[in-house]
C-alpha cells in the first residue's frame, strides 16, 4: 500500500546550509498495518513525515527517492497537483499541536465542508453535513460537536475532532504526530481507540504513528521503526522491538523511559548520553556511533549497510545478532 525507497530530503537554512533531515529511508508497510516511528527529538520523525506527502515547499527540499502510494508513485508530482489530488485523500497529516491551529472563529462544520469541498466541489452543505453526521457517530463524537467552535471544545475532543475532519474523505494513509502526547491520559486512551476504529472500519487503510516515545507503541501500532539522525536505525514487530530491540539506540531508548505497564519495563535507566549529531555534517560510518557503548573505530569509517534478518526484522549496526545478544 504505501512503499518509500530511499527517500532523502533536506532543509536548506536562511544560511544556505544543508540540513539533511530524512537521508535514505525506505519502508514498506501493507494495507491493514500500523507503523509506529519513535525516536529522540530532532532525529527527522517530523520531517519524514511532511516528506512522505510529496509536499515540498521552502525550506524543505526534496532530493531524491520514491514515494508509491497504492501503486501511485506521488514523489515526483507538482505541488499543486499533490495539494489537488492527493492530500487528504490519498494520504493525511495531523501535524504535531494540530488541534491548537484550528480557527477559533469557526463552526467544526466549516472545516468538514473546506475539506471536501476542495475535493468535490459540487456537493451540498446538506450532503456534507450528512457526511459529516453519520462519521462522527460512527467514530463517537457527539453531532452536536459539529455547530460548535474550537474553542468551545476540550482538548482531548478537539484532537479527536481534528483526527475526524483529518480523515473525513477516508485517505488511503494517515499520519499523526505526536497525536496524544498534549493530551491527560483519558483523552490520549480515546484518541488512540479513535485511530484503531478508523483503521478497524477500514476508513484509512495504512496508519503511521510518530512519538518519541518507543514504549507507547507497543499497544497501538503493528511494527515500529526506530529513528536516529534521518535514518531508520531499526524496524520490526512491535512486540520485537518493545521487548528485545537489537540496535544500541534502540535499547537505550527503551530503557531511558519508564514504562508503566507490567512486564514491559519495570525499572528506569538512564536516558541515553550524548546528543544526536548535527545533520548539516553528519558523521561518515554509524551516526550512533560517538555515542554507543560497544562502538569499535571500525563504527566511524564504515558505511553500515541495513541487515534483514530472516524473521524480517531490519537493523543498521556493524555487530552480529549474536554479538549484539552477548553485550
Ligand atoms: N525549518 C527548518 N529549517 C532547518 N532545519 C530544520 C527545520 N525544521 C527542522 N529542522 C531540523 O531538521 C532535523 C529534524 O527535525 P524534526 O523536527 O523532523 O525532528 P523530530 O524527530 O520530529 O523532532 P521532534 O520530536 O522534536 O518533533 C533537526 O535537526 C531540526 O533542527
């Protein structure tokens, strides 16, 4: 359904230099599956995310790959033909904070018919609203929700209403970033009950969930890819990767968070030292490097190549399986 193949795309800054947020990523990931994308702050979740739309604009510039949407390949489309045809339809992005940047001044209603208008010009407020009705039922949202204002809403329910206008014309991928980590605990549980209704009803067909924090994946999304320095670093089931992650950094990212959930982690470790390094000059060799506790000199000058492990798990390290197992 959705298949990137070594995407790279970069910032470039007032400065004219080069911020190579997204370097090389590929994933594929079927009709039915969620994939989770966790990693540390500034490792390029966001940015992937933005670039998977096809959707370039200044300071974001796209250098080379493929992005194939159900047998579409939209990496190389217009701008204006990628906002006519496929954003919201094709693919939807709920940016992080996404429920602050809805217009106060406006019914909920008005947002829905913005959205569909842009896709189907000729339909009428009356079939919009029946549209818009019968989805926010099906998805748990008081009908009344629709004649309010943002504003009037709590938080959680204006994510929750944001994710229903987001996915209102049933694009075939979603994205959400960050999509509950604003809110208390109750209103994160029902905006995740709302993600997995919406791919249970078959209303979108692939969703990617990014988060930095890797844990909370294991109960929402199918497969995780862990993100360091605009690469993916590692990739499998959720369970694999919550439970027996192989990359360093990816076991330092579980361990650096608590978990509170019985027999995923009981305990804190320390959070991972160092910082990422920067992407306008990264690192030759494994980016990881400088800061991984079992990192040879071999780590700093070699290209690491992605291993596909026979299960179809992905990682990107120098050390074998076994050795990684014995450290
Ligand atoms: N508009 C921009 N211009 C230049 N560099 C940018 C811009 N936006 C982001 N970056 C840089 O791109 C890199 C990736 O940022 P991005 O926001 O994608 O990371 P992230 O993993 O989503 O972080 P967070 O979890 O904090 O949202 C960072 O080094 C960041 O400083």
């Amino acid at each position: 359904m959705l298949e990137v193949q070594d995407l790279r795309t970069k910032y470039v800054t007032r400065f004219r230099e080069n911020v190579y947020a997204v370097d090389g990523v590929s994933l594929k990931i079927k009709e039915g599956k969620s994939i989770g994308i966790a990693g540390e702050s500034g490792c390029g979740k966001s940015t992937l995310a933005l670039s998977l739309m096809g959707y370039y604009f200044p300071p974001l510039h796209y250098i080379s790959g493929d992005i194939i949407i159900d047998g579409k390949n939209i990496s190389k489309l217009k701008p204006d033909t990628i906002r006519k045809r496929i954003l919201g339809k094709e693919i939807a992005y709920i940016p992080q904070a996404a429920m602050n940047a809805l217009n106060p001044t406006q019914k909920i209603i008005r947002f829905i018919e913005d959205v569909i208008h842009a896709h189907h010009p000729d339909a009428t407020k009356k079939d919009i609203y029946d549209i818009a009705c019968e989805r926010f039922e099906i998805l748990g949202l008081p009908r009344s929700v629709l004649e309010k204002h943002a504003v009037e809403l709590s938080g959680g329910m204006k994510q929750r209403t944001v994710i229903a206008i987001s996915t209102i014309l049933s694009p075939k991928v979603l994205i959400a970033d960050e999509p509950s980590s604003a809110l208390d605990v109750t209103s994160q549980k029902m905006v995740i009950k709302m993600l997995r209704e919406l791919m249970e009803k078959e209303y979108i067909k692939v969703m990617i969930f990014i988060t930095h924090e890797l844990p909370l994946l294991y109960n929402v999304t199918d497969d995780i890819l862990v993100m360091y320095a605009g690469q993916i670093v590692e990739s499998g089931t959720a369970k694999q990767m919550v439970f027996d992650p192989l990359h360093p950094y990816s076991k330092g990212l579980m361990g650096s968070i608590i978990v509170p959930e019985e027999g995923v982690r009981d305990h804190q470790l320390t959070a991972i030292p160092g910082t990422p390094p920067s992407l306008k000059n990264p690192p030759k060799g494994c980016r990881f490097a400088p800061r991984c506790p079992y990192a040879a000199p071999v780590c700093s000058s070699m290209e690491v190549p992605d291993i596909e492990l026979p299960n179809g798990r992905h990682y990107r390290c120098l050390m074998s399986e076994r050795k990684i197992r014995e450290v």
